[in-house]
C-alpha cells in the first residue's frame, strides 16, 4: 500500500515528513510482510480491495497537491482550507471503508496496521496509535508494528518506549534500513532521554546514533536521501566532527542523481570548508551552484566568505611600521 503524508491539519497541505527537528522522529508506516491468506479467499479480496482504494484515492491526493503547488508558482492556486475540505472528502469513503472492514474483521492485524497508517497520514495519532497496538496484541512478531508505534512514541515524548519498540523492530528483522535510521535519528534528537537510558554520555549518544545510521547505510548503500539526512546530522553535534562531516557529504555528493541534489550538497561543502577557512575550495563550489531556488542561500555564502576572508587577510597583515620620533 503506498502511503503519502498529506498533512490535512497543517496550514499548507503539502506533503509533508513526519520529522520536526525538535520533537519528532521519521516516521515509515511500513505494512508487516506476515504470510497472507490465498488469493481466492473472500475477506482476502475485501481487503486488497480496500487497499486498492486507498491507493487510488492516495495517489489522487498526491496529484492535487502537485497540481496546486504548481498553480500556486502561478498565482492561481486553489485556498488551502478548499484543498483541505477536498481532500477529506476524497478520503472519507476510504475512513468508512476501514471502520467497516474492522467491524467485522477485529482481528485483521494486517487490515489493523494499513488503518493505523492511514489515520497517522491524516495526524489522528491517538487513533493511529490504538490500531498499532490492537494490531500488536494480534501479532507481536511484526516488526513494522514496532516501528510503527515507535515513530509515535517519540513524537508524544515516550521516547524510551520508543527506544524498546525500534530495538524490537530491528531484532524481528535486521535487514531494513530504515528501523536503524528511524533509531538512530530518535536517539540524535532526544539525547538526555538516550543518555538516562542507555547511561552514556551525550558524545557515546551521538556514537550510537552515527552507528545506527551506518548500518542503515550499509543496508541501503545506494539511498541519497538516507545519506543526507545522515550528512545534515553533523550540524547539530558540539564539537564539530568537521573530517567526518565532510566525508559524510562527499558520499552524499556521490550518490545524487539530480543536478539540485548535487548543488545542495555543493551548498553544504562549501558552508563546512568555509569554517576551515578553505576559501578557494568554497568558492569552486559556489560556482556550480546555479539554481535560483538556491540563489538566496549561495549569495549568503558568497557574503560570508568574503568577509572571512577579509578577517584572515587582517590577521595576517604585517605590523604597521611605527613612525620615527621627532
């Protein structure tokens, strides 16, 4: 089943991650790969059935807001409280089915988990989260059921449940990348929780967190996103880790597909390199960035290595002469 955060109670109804850097960690409503009933069985093709429509109707939601972003680069873009109401009807039909499967099949844990995601697209977090757990008290084996209600744990500040549920997750099934950046992102964000829990200190937490990264990393080598966000990371550890950064930056650049990927990144390097004082560096990067939607962010850069290099220059003029007595 696809999902597409539509963000119907924010004031843009963009799509939108569920990651705010102060708060909440990424969420993934990935959908538990449990073996499934035959093809031919009757509730079997209600419930593709219903994932059918929820896909369409997702895809459709995804569409408008396409659509709209690019009217509104146009001055012709539809009032988002219309949008919104538009795309609550839209989904109405999908609600209603799910409340109705579930009333006569309590214990679809699958059925459970798709709800559970739908309603956590929609911000409803307290109904997402009771699905979650009845479909847990179903099936306690499935990993993205744990993962699942981690993501909402650490957003409602139980985060050492959320520690215990994204450890659980990564034990039932080891090999999925995104456990370990949704992990290692919740331990980044909240590090006195991370420190109280596992009793490190907070330069250990962000060693642990860099470490669940990597095994996401090692388990998704070729995912650009995955690399930047773990690239973004290095901003917010004191002291900065500038090598690593760097490095972390350089991979990302490797992996970018797309020409404004490779000139946010160019973006990044040259705003690290210019604490070094790396001027010509910053400036061969600086002059590849060529997208007006960067063009705000690289003349700041521009601005700031000027004067940095101002400063240098100052600090390494020669002394003034002194100018003889009379």
């Amino acid at each position: 089943m696809r999902r597409f955060l539509i963000g119907l109670l924010a004031t843009s109804v963009a799509a939108s991650r569920l990651l705010a850097a102060t708060n909440l960690a990424p969420g993934t409503t990935n959908l538990p790969s449990t073996n499934t009933p035959a093809a031919d069985d009757p509730v079997e093709k209600e419930y593709q059935k219903l994932m059918a429509d929820d896909d369409a109707a997702q895809l459709e939601v995804e569409q408008w807001t396409r659509d709209n972003d690019a009217a509104a680069a146009r001055g012709a873009a539809l009032p988002a409280a219309d949008l919104r109401r538009r795309i609550r009807d839209r989904l109405a039909p999908v609600r209603a089915g799910y409340v109705d499967f579930l009333k006569r099949h309590p214990n679809h844990a699958r059925a459970r988990v798709a709800y559970g995601s739908f309603l956590n697209d929609l911000e409803d977090e307290a109904g997402a989260q009771e699905q979650f757990e009845q479909a847990l008290a179903l099936n306690s084996k499935d990993p993205a059921v744990h993962n699942n209600l981690a993501n909402i744990y650490g957003h409602t500040g139980q985060v050492k449940k959320a520690f215990e549920h994204y450890a659980k997750a990564i034990d039932l099934s080891p090999n999925e990348p995104i456990y370990y950046h949704n992990f290692g992102t919740t331990v980044y964000l909240f590090r006195q929780d991370a420190m109280e829990f596992y009793g490190i200190s907070e330069q250990q937490v962000y060693d642990k967190a860099l470490g669940l990264y990597r095994k996401a990393m090692n388990l998704a080598p070729q995912d650009f996103a995955l690399a930047a966000d773990v690239a973004r990371t290095y901003y917010g550890i004191r002291p900065l880790r500038l090598e690593d950064a760097l490095r972390a930056w350089t991979n990302a650049l490797a992996l970018a597909q797309k020409e404004i990927d490779r000139e946010d990144v160019y973006l990044h390097l040259a705003r690290l390199k210019l604490q070094a004082d790396r001027f010509a560096e910053v400036r061969a990067h600086l002059s590849t960035v060529t997208n007006d939607a960067y063009a705000v962010l690289k003349q700041r850069l521009v601005r700031n290595l000027e004067e940095q290099e101002k400063k240098v220059k100052g600090t390494n003029a020669p002394p003034a002469v002194p100018k003889p007595q009379e």
